[in-house]
C-alpha cells in the first residue's frame, strides 16, 4: 500500500480593494493600481493625432515619412551614402522650409531641437557631415542642432549619453542615431533587440519626439542585420533603404520598404561637389525590386499558422536546434528564410503563445523541447 501523497497547498491570488485606503496596500500592489489606471485609454476622449516631422513630396503626393512619437529605421549596405541621406534629413530638419522640392519638414517653434549622435566616424569627420548639413540647408550656423560623437565610449556609456540627453533637452523634437548597433554589446541576442526597440518606444513616446535610427544591411543579402534589425523592422513607423543605383554608380536610390503612411516613390540623390542632391524627374534604370527584410508580422497569420502545423509533423518535441531548422524547411517552398529569420519567427511563435518551451525534466530529455499550443483541426 503506498503512502498517501502530501498535497501542497496552493496559495490563491491575493486580491485586492483598488478603493482601499493608499496606506493599506503593498507598495508594490498600490504602484500597479498606478500603471493600470495610467496605461487604460479613455475611449471617450479623442485621441490627436501624431504630428508630422517630416514629409516627403513626390508628384504632387505626400507621406509622413517621421511622425512624433515613433521612430523610423534608415538601412543600406556599407558605403551606400546613408550618412549622406541622414545629412539631407538633418538639412530638412533645420532648414525650416521645403528642400530639394522634396523634403518637409514640419517642426513648430518652441518645439524644432535636433540631436544627431553619431557612433562610428571620428570627430573630424562628425564635423564634415555637420558641416555639409548646413550647407545643403544654405545656412550659416544652427542653434536648434547639438552633435555628438560616441565612437569613443563604450556601449552602455552610449546609451546613457543618448538617454540623458533626450530627458534634459528643452524643445526636443528629432534625435538621429547613427548608428543604431552601437548600443548594443550583440547584434544577434533576441533579448538586446528587444530591450533597444523599448527603449526607442519609450523614449519617443515619453519625450513626443520622433528617432531616425541607421543599421546596416547584411553583405549576402538586402536584409537589415541581425535580431535587432529584425526587431526594429516590426516596431518602427517607417523603413527605408538606401543603394547604389544598379545602372548609374554615381546615384543612390532611397526606398521605402515599410510604412504605416503611403509609401512614396523610390527617389535617388546624388553627391555634388561633397553636397547631397535629390535628382529631379528621377527617369534612370528602376531599380531591381529588392529582398525585403522579412519580420513575422508582416505575414498572414493563418499562413504562420499552417506552417507551424506543418513543421511539427515532423517532430511533435523537436530541440531548440531542429525547430528552427523545420521552421526554415518548411517555409522554403514559400519563401526563403536565412538562419536568423527562422529563429526570429521561432521566438515570435512563443511570445504568441502558439509555441510552447518546454524545460528539464518536464521535457523528458537533459534539454528543452519546443511544442505546438494550437487547436487540433
């Protein structure tokens, strides 16, 4: 006869009086009230719309290429001129009236600082690309632009930096990140990614500004680098891609990839006597249509769905290892997927809840299995 077994005695969830007396509450309790009563939105009240900060005029249309309270993602390959691209934007920004016949910016008084960090040049040449800013913008001097030149500190003294800055800047409207990567130690860790897109939501949201953020795309392919790419990819407002153009090395063309607006159309630049120049009536070779970054939200989630489905018929508990790679199998008669964006869609499938990780010992195994949480059909 085998012992009765101990039951263990679950503790309920405490439950408590939200018009309960301050004093009576766990801090820790009374502080969630708090974040609970400031993140309900009021359904009654109109929400205002996000002011623009940038527009981008082409063929008598316009699209809100920067909003405040959002962020935007500008990539391209090495030596693409996205430095260039960035020093058109800024010469928008501080400029005040309509440059090139293309770029407005739309900035009010009161509200028009700019912050420009950039990570990877020296100071000498921070100092080439402040200058031709303003030379684009055919002005002298800019009291409403503050640069900056972070190659020199590490990592986390970037961010700070950068954080600092936009919490203690009066008038703040723009911050351009060039670039991006270098806030954080690894490119390729889910969790580094999705602290910085954080950050970046929480710094345009608190401050009602708008961030231009600048990342490489990857040598093999038109793909914005590493988890963090992927990650910004989904959260930003606006993608655009800068390139050589394919029939004309002197020109780059700048695409828009992503965007919650209408996208407008691809526009291409070139560099005059060390100036950027949008050229106008672009009728050059149209660039090849190119490989879009893929992010999980992006695609059908039924489609999602029916490849979970179908890769877990090949393993029901398949290992960290296998799962991507049945991921990655599965969607290649579809669409081809790199290493990274079959594990980036593999982490996103947990965070939804349709892909459960199971931990030792409940996993049967020394390592953690992956399942399917979804209803049979």
């Amino acid at each position: 006869m085998q012992a009765a077994q101990k039951k263990t005695a679950h503790k309920p969830t405490p439950v408590f009086d939200i018009n309960a007396f301050p004093g009576d509450i766990d801090p820790e309790k009374l502080a969630l009230i708090n974040l609970c009563k400031s993140a309900k939105v009021d359904l009654s009240a109109k929400a205002a719309e996000p002011q623009n900060a940038l527009e981008i005029n082409c063929k008598g249309t316009t699209s809100a290429f920067a909003t405040l309270g959002n962020f935007s993602l500008v990539i391209g390959k090495a030596k693409s001129r996205k430095t260039f691209f960035i020093s058109l934007l800024i010469a928008a920004f501080i400029g005040g009236q309509l440059l090139m016949n293309k770029l407005q910016a739309c900035l009010k008084t009161g509200k028009n600082k700019v912050l420009w960090f950039d990570t990877e040049q020296s100071e000498y040449h921070v100092q080439r690309s402040y200058t031709c800013a303003l030379a684009t913008a055919n002005i002298k001097v800019s009291d409403n632009l503050s640069v900056y030149a972070l190659r020199r500190f590490d990592t986390k003294t970037r961010e700070s930096i950068i954080e600092h800055l936009i919490y203690n800047t009066e008038g703040l409207a723009v911050v351009v990140i060039d670039g991006v990567r270098d806030i954080v130690t690894d490119i390729n860790s889910p969790e580094e990614a999705t602290y910085i897109a954080n950050k970046l939501l929480k710094w345009t949201e608190e401050r009602n500004i708008h961030i231009v953020t600048v990342l490489h795309q990857n040598k093999a392919d038109n793909n914005a680098r590493g988890h963090v790419g992927t990650e910004l990819i989904n959260k930003a407002e606006s993608v655009v891609s800068i390139a050589k153009d394919s029939s004309n090395n002197e020109l780059s063309v700048v695409t828009p990839e992503y965007f919650r607006d209408k996208e407008f159309q691809p526009f291409a630049f070139r560099i005059d006597e060390g100036l950027p120049s949008i050229v106008e009536d672009w009728i050059g070779k149209e660039p090849k249509e190119p490989k879009k970054a893929k992010s999980a939200n992006h695609i059908d989630e039924g489609f999602h769905l029916a490849r979970i489905r179908e890769a877990w018929k090949i393993d029901t508990s398949p290992t960290y290892g296998f799962a991507w790679k049945h991921i990655k199998a599965v969607f290649e008669k579809h669409q081809r997927l790199n290493d990274n964006e079959a594990k980036d869609f593999l982490a996103w499938y947990q965070k939804e809840g349709w892909i459960l990780k199971i931990d030792p010992p409940a996993s049967g195994k020394k390592w953690a299995t992956y399942q399917m949480n979804l209803p049979v059909t």
